[in-house]
C-alpha cells in the first residue's frame, strides 16, 4: 500500500488487490440490518429493490441525526458480518462494492469471488471523519427505519482498504 | 431531598456531553500507540482515529455514530430523599441527553425501536449515607456483540483466565473495532462477572487495580492480548487492546467465572455527583 488508488464508481473494481489503500469519491447507498431485511423480501417477492443494485456500492451505516444546517450526522461503518446472511443475494442481483467493517464470512467471500464483487473496509469508529467527507444525502428508502433508512450519499475521498479483492483474497486477520 | 427534575436536566447534559468526547485518557493511550506503531496498515487505521477523535470535539460532532445502550451504574445512599420517582427520573435523562444522538434501542422481538434510546441499562448500589452518584457508559453494539463469558472450573487458575480472555478476543477478530480496551471480571456468579467486567470499564482508563495481584494479572491479559497480532481494525501490529482492567469478587468453592466486556477505542462515559 504504497500509493493511495482513486476510484470512484465506475472503476473496474477486478483491478484492486487486498491491502491497497483506496479513496473512494462518488455515489453509495447505505442499507444495514433492517434494511437488508427488507430487500431481501422485496426481492423474493420479485418486487424491484428500492435503487438499481446492479453496479451499486452499499455503505454498512447508519448516521446520527443531522442537526440543523447539517446533511448528515456522524456516520461510520457497522460490522459487516451481520449483513453476512443477506450478502450472496445482494451479489446475485449484481451489487459490486460493499463498504464496513470487520470480516465476512466464507460464504460471503465465496460469492465475492463469483461475482468479480469487492470488499473495502473503513476504519470503525472513525464516524466524525467520514461525515465530513460527505457532500450529499437523500433518503430514499423506508424513512420508517429512522438511522437504518437506505440513504444515497454522495461522498468526495472517503479513506478505505480493499479488505477482500475480486479473487477472494483478504488481508483480515481470520 | 433531591428534585427529579434536576437530576434528570443534569443527567441529560452530563450525557450529552460525554457523548460527542472520547476519554481523553484513551485518546492519549492511541496516541502512543501511534508512535510505537510499526505495521503501516495499522498506522493507517490509528491516524485516522486520531484524526477523527479531534474532528468530534472541534465541532462538537459525536466521534462514533453508535451512541450506544445507555448504562447507568447508580449509588444511592438509603437516608436519600426524592420528591418523586428516581427511576422515572434517570429515564428522563437519558431520553433528553440522547435527543440528538442515534436511537439504537429496539423490541427484542419485534425489533421495533423505541425512539428515543429507552430504556436504559440500570445498576442500583444501596449504601450507607444520603449521597447519589450516577456513572454513565455508551455501550456500542459492535463491541459488545464480542464479549464473552466463560464458567472455568477452579483447577484451570490464573492461566485459565488469561486463556479464556485470549479466546474471546482473538474470536472478536476486527470485528469490536481494535484497539479496543477490556474489562475482566472474575469470580461471583455468571451474572456478577458480567457485572464486574462493565464496572471494571469505569476506572480510570489505563490505571492499574490497587492490588497488586488483580494488577499483575492485568498487565499478563494485555500482553498475552497483543500477542495475537490482531492490531488495530484487524490490520495487524502490536496495538490489538489498549488496556485491560479486571475487578474481583469471591466465588463458590466450585466455580471460576470470568466474563470480558470488550470496549471498541470509542470510549464514552461520565461520572456525576448529585450530591455536590
């Protein structure tokens, strides 16, 4: 991890290896527990999720309220594991780049290699750092979930490492 | 005789507060363990937290979205008077002091939140006198999810322990958001060491047990810990746990219980005097 790789979405993600250091500038949806709850019946009633997943980046996050005159409030990664049930069914319908924290399962990392997907990892806790990296917020899914609604955020250098890469290598501490 | 009405206004601020400040003493123990820092990976993670940790309290920003369980460790003299109901009061402080922070709190079952971060995690310790002393602890999800308790039987002694500890964490992997701190607690019962090992979290961060026996066995759990070479955010390096507090109470004859509260490097916490 000599130099830091810009990439943004459309970035040919098969071209990434674990341990490079990535800033990320563009477009990701954020969708933890609930939500991934939610797509996941969406899609088995073969109803359309509630953004275009094939491609997407999916942000494990939910931020602290916004306080007035602010976008955004504190937002960093939660732990990707638990999204790890929900995850092979994400990557079937075409998701690319998945942002958290903490390990995946073998499961998870075996359709990411399948898929030619990547996972990057921010730095946990690092909540007050990442908000100021974002430039822009929508809500765009099930407001009812409060902190868990699917929010697309516009985010300018966001600091992360590429956890596992499109071969399914890691550079996680099993 | 206390006011429900102050203790909840004055709970509600101390909360607020601590909320949107890491422990001054923990951002210092990072800072060290920045510089002595090796795997560049792990730097990497470090400096940004760093970076983070001052971002939060230049504008006031809570450093982690988590803003967790609110737990509430009371001391409550039994001569105390109040013109109403303490518990309703506490309650009151931490829905007011979390106004602004994330609602994490949510039906077991149902997973319905509540909305407004009630209800609380509450300890109550009777003692003599009439004074009343709230601790509060945001306990994020993310460590707490890794933390463990294990019924050892007394045959397995001191090693047992650090053994037992040194599971855990290594299970935890990057998962609490190393570096993060422990708290030990051994002996009781199965519940009482859980207790212990959130009490233990309440020291003065990175400060040693008075008794020198409960604080050499600190000081084996850290190291044997950054042994593992998990490292900060499970990068790797020398910097997996930052400190390790432990907290003692006699067991049965038949049982060794050790339980670990895992704290994640975002440590947030007050201590209020009512009393004053």
């Amino acid at each position: 991890m000599s130099e830091t790789i810009k990439i943004s979405n459309d970035y040919d993600v098969t071209r990434l290896k674990a341990g490079d250091e990535v800033e990320f500038s563009g477009v990701i949806y954020t969708a933890r527990d609930a939500a991934h709850k939610r797509m996941t019946e969406a899609a088995d009633r073969g109803e359309p999720l509630p953004f275009e997943i094939k491609g997407a980046a999916i942000y494990y996050a939910g931020p602290t309220p916004a306080r007035e005159g602010e976008i955004i409030g504190s937002c960093g990664p939660t732990t990707s594991a638990r999204m790890d049930d929900y995850t092979p069914r994400m990557l079937d319908l075409g998701l690319k780049i998945m942002i958290g924290k903490g390990k995946r399962s073998n499961a998870v990392t075996e359709s990411i290699k399948k898929h030619k997907a990547v996972y990057l990892i921010a730095v946990g806790g690092v909540a007050a750092l990442i908000k100021s990296r974002i430039t822009a917020c929508e809500e765009v899914a099930y407001p009812d979930l409060g902190c868990e609604a699917i929010r697309r955020l516009t985010v300018d250098r966001l600091p992360l490492l590429v956890a596992i890469d499109s071969r399914g290598c890691s550079i996680l501490k099993a | 005789m206390y006011k429900c009405s102050e203790i909840t206004e004055k709970l509600a601020r101390g909360i607020d507060a601590s909320l949107k400040r890491v422990d001054c003493r923990v951002v210092d123990l990072l800072r060290t363990a920045c510089a002595e820092e090796t795997n560049r990976r792990a730097v990497w993670a470090l400096d940004q937290i760093l970076e983070n940790d001052e971002i939060a309290e230049r504008t006031d920003s809570y450093p982690c979205q988590d803003t967790g369980v609110a737990m509430l460790f009371v001391t409550v003299g039994t001569e105390a008077r109040f013109d109403g109901d303490l518990a309703a009061a506490l309650e009151g402080g931490v829905r007011r002091g979390y106004a602004q922070a994330r609602k994490s709190i949510a039906h077991p079952l149902t997973r319905i939140n509540t909305q407004d971060n009630t209800p609380a995690v509450i300890y109550y310790d009777a003692v003599s006198g009439d004074g009343l002393k709230v601790t509060f602890l945001a306990k994020g999800a993310g460590s707490e999810n890794m933390g463990g308790v294990r019924m050892l039987t007394p045959s397995k002694g001191r090693q047992g322990i650090i053994d037992a500890v040194v599971n855990i964490v290594g299970e935890a992997g990057a998962n609490p958001c190393p570096p993060i701190l422990l708290g030990v607690g051994i002996g009781g019962t199965m519940d009482k060491a859980c207790v212990l090992s959130k009490r233990a979290l309440l020291r003065p961060c990175g400060e040693p047990h008075p008794d020198p026996l409960v604080a050499s066995l600190e000081a084996d759990i850290l190291s044997a810990v950054n042994a593992l070479g998990i490292g900060a955010q499970g990068l790797g390096g020398n910097h997996t746990a930052l400190a390790c507090a432990a907290e003692i109470f006699p067991t049965h004859i038949g049982m060794l219980p050790v339980a670990v509260t895992v704290q994640c490097h975002s440590v947030r916490h007050t201590e209020i005097d009512f009393s004053r």
